[in-house]
C-alpha cells in the first residue's frame, strides 16, 4: 500500500454495469407518528435519508457536483476534539467540496419492465447518511434503489434538523453522544430507546418509498424537501411511479455494526408497518449485515434472523474473541456464553432454527471502517494515527463488499443488472476472501 499525507477529493465511480443519482430527502413526520422515546434527547420529527437510484449509462450524462459528502457543513461534531479528532478537522476543509460520483439522467428500467428492488441501509455508531455512500452507491449501480438513513438517535456524528413544514425556522442539530458504560443498566435502557427509535425511522422511510411509488411523491400529508433543484426531484419521484417492488416481503435490510444490530432488532420485530396491517419484520426479503456489533444483540436477547442472511466480517472484528464467539454462538444454535452483565448474562438465549441459506464471510487485512467510505478517503499514514491497522487496499475491499452482496442477493431471486458471479461467493477463490461459516 503507498502512503499519502494528502486526503484524497474525490470517490471512485461505482463499478456496475448502470450509473447512479442521488438525493437527500427530509420529511416531515406526522403527529400522530412523532416519537419521543425517555433516553432520546430529541423527539422524531422528520426523517433524513440519501437515496441513490440506477439511472441509465447513456453517453450524454451529466455529472452532478452538488452532492456533497461531508455530512457536517453546518458545524463542528461536538466529539471531534484531542489530537486524532483535530487531524479529522484539518481534513474537513480537503473534503468540503468533496462530492458524490452521481449523475442526473433517466431511471433505470430493463426490458421486462421489472420493478426496481429497494435495499435500506441503517448506519453504525458516528455514522452518517454519507458514511457509506461508496458501498451504497456501488450496489444501486447494479439495479438497485438504496436508501441510507440518517438517524437521529444520537448515534450520527452530527446531523441537522430542518421541518419542512416549518421551512423558515434554522432547524437544529443532533449531536453525537457518547457512551462511558456499555455494560451498565442505563446504556441497555439507552441501546433498547435507539433500537427502536431507529426501527420507526425505517418504518417511515418504507412508509415514504411506498408513497413514492404509489403516487409519485414522498408523503401526501406532510411536507418534505430534497437537495437539487425541486422541480428535477418532482420529475424524479414521478418517474419512480409504480416502478419499485416494495411488496410485502420484497424489501431489502442492511446495516453496519450498530446498523447490523439494528437490522436484527427488526428481523425480529412485533411492530407493525405505519401503512399497512403487516409485522414489520414480514416486510423484508434478504438481510446484509456488515461487521454486526454483538453486543446490543445479546442485550437486547435478539434471535437469530429467519431469512436468507449476507454477513461480511472485517478481519478485525474475526479477532475481537467476545464478539467473535457471541456471533458464532447466535449463528450455531448455541447458547451464548458472553458475559453482558451480571443481570443479563444469566439470561437464557433460544435461537429459533432456520433452513434459509446465510453466509459469513472474512476478508484478510480488513477493519471496521473497510465498508465505509473513510479508508478511500483518508490517506494510510493519517488513517493509521486513527488505529486503522489497514492491510487491504481499501477501494479492492470495498469492491469485494458490494460484489459479493449483489451475488448473495441475485442467487436469492432479486433481479439485477451485470454478469452473474458465483465464484464472489465461494472460499478464497479472491485471494484472503474466505468463508468462515
């Protein structure tokens, strides 16, 4: 791997077989929905979300540079202080004018005229809905629409919050909130409030995509705004009418870390959808979870996912033993043998068998942060000051990511663009790419 002090200004192209748009969608949610949850500081007012859409590969595209990737033009996250959080300051200005590899055109439709599939994607802990925009976008580039969340839960790394409905206030920002204790009875109580404050956000964002392609625009009785210009978003959700497979049991779930924790927590869910008389967890089809964070499932006593399930295990997060073994033990049928606290680890955790086909895979070399956009971004010697130990080429690492996941999707019946791949999920046919469950 060469070394670099410079950030790098730019993301990569997705390197599927369509290119991508992208839009930020802020919606209003209606009383009757709003939230406040006891360990929430802020009440559930609106729901924030990047939507990356397959458009089609035309010669005449227009590069769009008005999607920005820094999440935090509006001010400072309150946590970056100390020494390593003020290099991700002094990299911030790099990054200001660092945009999304995003393109205004036409949505994508084949010859069949096949409904678009819809993947949601929750971030992990200082996440954003930028944070991942190269593994998002990469697997929209087959085909697919991908909305990533931004929650407001406390776990984004700063995220701001305008009403549209009340378009001339300032709006406010959600800080981060760190937590001291992940053990103690306070931070389950906060981790069970996140949980399921993210789990209403998912819930509105299907309700809003299901109103999109139903009607041609995101919500009919609230407000909502979107980045770029209002009248291409218009004609944008009206060209996405009828066009999205948002059926029960068709939807896509995928997360990261605490967002892997999350998709669990929903796989397993008893709430119902907002617009619909269905169980929530009845809405989805597949489930992608990337380097899930044991922790909050054990907690949280969640059983194992009854669906077909994608795991991709950075090789960091293989030799965190604790974390390891819970998610080995979840996998297997077995009971856990973690140590939570002293009030949970005495839990009894049943798993409920499944004869749905999931993999785990590990890639040599990674970490934690190889599915986000960070590694790409940040140059190795700034990155490694950061106790990123990367190995991997990180752009290599996150191609793996996304082409094994759209393999794993395509061999559970969702239809895709591009050249079908089976060799993405077998044992290291890539070198250090290897199937550990």
């Amino acid at each position: 791997m060469k070394f670099s002090i410079i950030p790098t200004a730019a993301l990569p192209e997705y390197e599927g077989p369509l290119r991508v748009g992208s839009v930020v969608i802020e919606m209003s949610v209606p009383k009757e929905l709003q939230w406040k949850l006891p360990n929430i500081e802020h009440e559930l007012k609106t729901v924030k979300l990047r939507m990356f859409y397959p458009i089609f590969p035309t010669e005449d595209l227009r590069s769009r540079k008005d999607e920005f990737w820094l999440p935090f033009n509006e001010g400072i996250p309150h946590i970056a202080k100390g020494f390593k959080w003020w290099v991700i300051r002094a990299c911030a200005a790099q990054f200001s004018k660092t945009s999304l590899p995003v393109y205004e055109g036409t949505v994508f439709q084949d010859n069949q005229n096949t409904k678009l599939p819809v993947l949601l994607f929750s971030h992990g802990l200082l996440g954003s809905r930028n944070l991942y925009s190269s593994l998002c976008g990469n697997i929209s580039s087959y085909g697919i629409v991908v909305l990533a969340l931004e929650h407001r839960d406390q776990t984004a790394i700063i995220s701001t919050v305008r009403d549209p409905s009340h378009p001339d206030d300032k709006g406010y920002l959600v800080q981060y909130r760190e937590i001291k204790d992940f053990y103690s009875k306070e931070t389950i109580e906060l981790q069970k409030d996140r949980l399921s404050f993210r789990e209403r956000e998912i819930q509105l964002a299907v309700k809003m995509i299901r109103t999109i392609n139903e009607y041609g625009v995101p919500s009919l009785d609230t407000a909502y705004s979107c980045s770029g210009n209002p009248d291409t978003c218009r004609q944008l959700f009206e060209s996405l009418k009828g066009r999205l497979n948002t059926s029960k049991g068709e939807l896509l779930l995928s997360g990261h870390s605490f967002g892997a924790a999350t998709a669990a927590f929903i796989a397993n869910s008893l709430a119902r959808s907002l617009d619909c008389n269905n169980l929530h967890h009845e809405e989805y089809k597949c489930v992608l979870l990337y380097d899930i964070w044991m922790l909050p499932v054990l907690q949280m006593n969640i059983q194992k996912i009854k669906y077909p399930t994608m795991m991709i295990v950075s090789y960091e997060f293989r030799h965190w033993a604790d974390n390891y073994d819970a998610l080995e033990n979840w996998l297997l049928d077995r009971k856990s043998e973690s140590k939570v606290d002293e009030e949970t680890s005495s839990d009894k955790f049943e798993i409920i068998p499944t004869k749905k086909p999931s993999h785990v895979f590990v890639l040599d070399g990674t970490v934690h942060a190889n599915q986000s956009d960070l590694p790409i971004l940040l140059p190795s010697m700034i990155f490694k000051l950061l106790k990123g130990k990367v190995k991997a080429d990180p752009y290599e690492a996150l191609m793996i990511n996304a082409r094994s996941s759209v393999q794993f999707l395509r061999e559970n019946g969702v239809q895709l663009q591009g050249q079908n791949d089976p060799d993405c999920l077998k044992s290291e046919v890539i070198p250090g790419w290897v199937k550990i469950i």
